[in-house]
C-alpha cells in the first residue's frame, strides 16, 4: 500500500487553484486507502489574500459528501501558519475540530511580514535571515504544542533571493537542536516535505542532516508530503521518501 500525500492544497487555499475531484480520482487510481487534505490556515498575516477563511463547517460537510460520491475515505487535515500573537485564536480553532493532522508551519515573521516578499531579508545577512527564520520555529516548539508535525521545517532557502540558498549545517546546529529537542520532548513529530525536490534546490525539507540528528536525538515520527498546490504534483517523490524512511527505522504517521 503507498503511504498517502499528508501536506495537499486545494482550491481552498488562498494560493491554490487545485480541484479536489481530481485528486480524489488520482488517489483511487493509485489505490490510496485514503486521501488527506491540509488546507492553509493562517493567522496574523498582513496580505489580504491570506485573510480569506474557510468556512470550515461548510467544509467538512462538502468533504463527506464527496467521499459519499466517490467511495474514498477522505481525511480532514489542516497546515497552521502559527503566530504567536495569535496563539490563543489557533489554539481555539484547532480545538474545535478534529483533523486527522495537524502541520504547524512558519509561514511569517511576527508582525505578519511575508517571506516571499524582500522585506524579511532586508538589512539582514543571510546567516542572520536564516538565524531569524529558525528562531521563529523554536519560538513556536518552545510554546506551542498543538499540532502533530512541524512542517518543512528548514525551507527558508525555498523563498530567499541569494544565490546560493543552501545553508551550512554546522552553522546552525546549535539552534536546530534545541527545535530537535523540543519537538521530541513534547511527544511531536516532523514532516519530510518533499517540494524542494521540485525546485533547484534538489532537497527535501528536511535536509538528511537534520533528519539523521533528529533520529540520533530519539525522534520517531515523521509524516511525508508533497506540499502540492497544482493537481499534477500530487504525491510527487512521497512514495519513495517514505519507503525510505520506514527503512530508516522511523514511524510515519497516518
Ligand atoms: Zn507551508
Ligand atoms: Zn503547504
């Protein structure tokens, strides 16, 4: 049985167009057992388009008749862009429905300043955007603990303008394990999300470096996704990376 996609976009994004019919058709095609969505949900953030919600009763209804329709079991999963000056908000919302998973990811700065846009790296070294970047992920694995997975934790070269965007591994082992320690400390996970293979950077998020420490650290549980906002990049690389993990010896949730 292929290990289902655990991070997908639908239309119900802000920053997809996908249709949820075909991805359903794909996955019976595939012989999933099931499929998982996991919609944006972000708090905080100051571009308008971001500030569209979804109506998420509304949501779980249009889910359960679908899986009606097409015979598929269809699991209900969200990525919380977290902020920590809504914390309380997330927490509420996370509170009041039961997603199969939860990723938290670090989509912005505190304040709302996106990471796509140049300001995040103004006045700034690399060293110390990158720096910036996994001190906002500590700050929410040191405070926050609602969630199964930290999403694409180490994709802050994803969006950065410099040329060579990979980062220095020892540069940063410091803080990556005190994130480490924080996520195994509190019983949680990571994803290995696999959209990196689809860019120049030809890794996935985690790099292996990080996934090795995790494990020597005692880390067990992984999830994997494709993080795919287009209908063609459905379980993209997801198969074999977890096939390769489950080798690893680590326990993939789902
Ligand atoms: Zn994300
Ligand atoms: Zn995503």
């Amino acid at each position: 049985m292929l290990y289902s996609d655990h991070h997908v976009h639908t239309k119900f994004s802000p920053d997809s167009q996908a249709d949820v019919v075909e991805y359903i058709l794909k996955a019976k095609e595939l012989g999933l057992e099931y499929i998982v969505f996991t919609d944006h949900m972000e708090f905080g953030v100051k571009s308008p388009k971001f500030q569209r919600y979804i109506d998420y009763d509304y949501y779980i209804r249009y889910m359960k008749e679908l899986e009606e329709e097409y015979e598929i079991p269809i699991k209900i999963g969200v990525e919380i862009g977290y902020e920590r000056n809504y914390k309380e908000k997330i927490e509420e919302f996370l509170n009041k429905y039961d997603f199969h998973i939860i990723i938290a990811s670090i989509h912005y700065d505190v304040g709302g300043e996106s990471f796509y846009s140049g300001n995040f790296y103004k006045n700034r070294s690399k060293y110390e955007t990158y720096l910036a970047y996994f001190e906002l992920v500590l700050d929410m694995v040191e405070n926050f603990n609602n969630y199964h997975v930290v999403g694409h934790l180490d994709y802050i070269p994803r969006y950065s303008p410099y040329e060579d965007k990979h980062y220095n591994y020892d540069d940063y082992r410091e803080i990556l394990d005190l994130i480490l320690k924080a996520i195994i400390g509190n019983k949680r996970g990571l994803e290995v999300n696999t959209s990196g293979l689809r860019t120049d950077l030809k890794v996935s998020f985690p790099r292996e470096e990080v996934l090795n420490r995790y494990r020597e650290l005692g880390g067990k549980y992984l999830s994997v996704g494709s993080d795919a906002h287009f209908n063609k990049d459905f379980m993209a690389h997801v198969d074999e990376a977890a096939e390769r993990l489950r080798q690893m010896g680590f326990i993939l949730i789902g």
